[in-house]
C-alpha cells in the first residue's frame, strides 16, 4: 500500500543522501520555477542561512542551479536542473505506484466515488479561497442544529 511508496521514496532519499527540506525544495523550483533563496526559505519555514546550506548541497549534486538574479544583483535565484526534474520524476513515479497500488484494493464503487471527491477538491483549490468560502457558506444553509446539550447532575462538594 502506502508504505510501499514511503519505502521507495525513503529508499531513493538514501540512495541520494539528501534531506526532506532538500527534496522539498526541489518539488517547490519543479512546481513553481525559478525563486530566491529567501522564497524557498519561507516556504520550507527555515532561516535564510539554513537554506542557503541545504541549496549548496543541491548546487553540489547538480540538481539546482544557483545564478544572479537578473532583476537584483545582489539576489540569487535557483532552478532546479534537468538532473533535479529526473529525480523529481522518480519519486513522483514513487508515489504514483503506491497510490495506484492503495486504488486498486478498493471496490469500483469506492475508487468512483473518490475520483469524484478529489476532482472536486481539486476543483475548489484551482478556483482558490473565494470557491471554498462559497462552498462553506452553501454547507452553512444545509448544516442541521447541534443537539441540545445535556445537563450534568449536580453533586454537592
């Protein structure tokens, strides 16, 4: 199942070394392009001199390029690397085997219904937080009231 996946992820980790901070920066240059050190810093929530070292690491390894940033000289900008979208690549694949794995256990029924439930979720998040506010707000009209609250016997002390 799952585990399947979380072993090869861990497996491929080992195999490069590198740290979940480092592997996440790569996610984020994959998903988002090119971006500042302190970008990825406040993505991985750790200090600029903390990520400037998990970056050399990735500079080392030639899965990310490190450059001027053309707008500000003083800023560098990172990229990940055609080395970096096939490692990337590898743990995507990784996980997809896993999850295919996990799906194929469920009934047609169960898969249905969760190939429904995620496109809706994704759905609401390429629409972003106006769609989830008026999906929250369409649920407030149908919400039932709560129970009434039950009373506690009162002891005397």
């Amino acid at each position: 199942m799952l585990e399947a996946s979380l072993g090869e992820d861990l497996a491929i980790m080992a195999e490069t070394g590198l740290t979940l901070p480092q592997i996440l920066t790569l996610y984020t240059l994959h998903d988002h392009g090119p971006r500042c050190v302190s970008s990825v810093a406040e993505v991985l929530h750790l200090s600029q001199p903390a990520t400037s070292q998990l970056v050399d690491r990735l500079v080392r390894e030639r899965l990310v390029d490190r450059a001027e940033d053309p707008g500000d000289r003083r800023r560098k900008r990172l990229a990940i690397t055609p080395r970096g979208v096939r490692l990337v690549a590898r743990l995507v694949e990784a996980k997809s085997r896993g999850l295919d794995h996990a799906a194929s256990r469920l009934t047609p029924k169960v898969r249905a219904r969760l190939a429904t439930a995620l496109q809706d979720a994704l759905g609401e998040l390429q629409r972003g937080s106006s769609g989830a506010a008026g999906a929250a707000a369409g649920r407030e009209e149908t919400r039932h009231e709560p129970p009434e609250p039950t009373t506690r016997r009162e002891t005397d002390a």
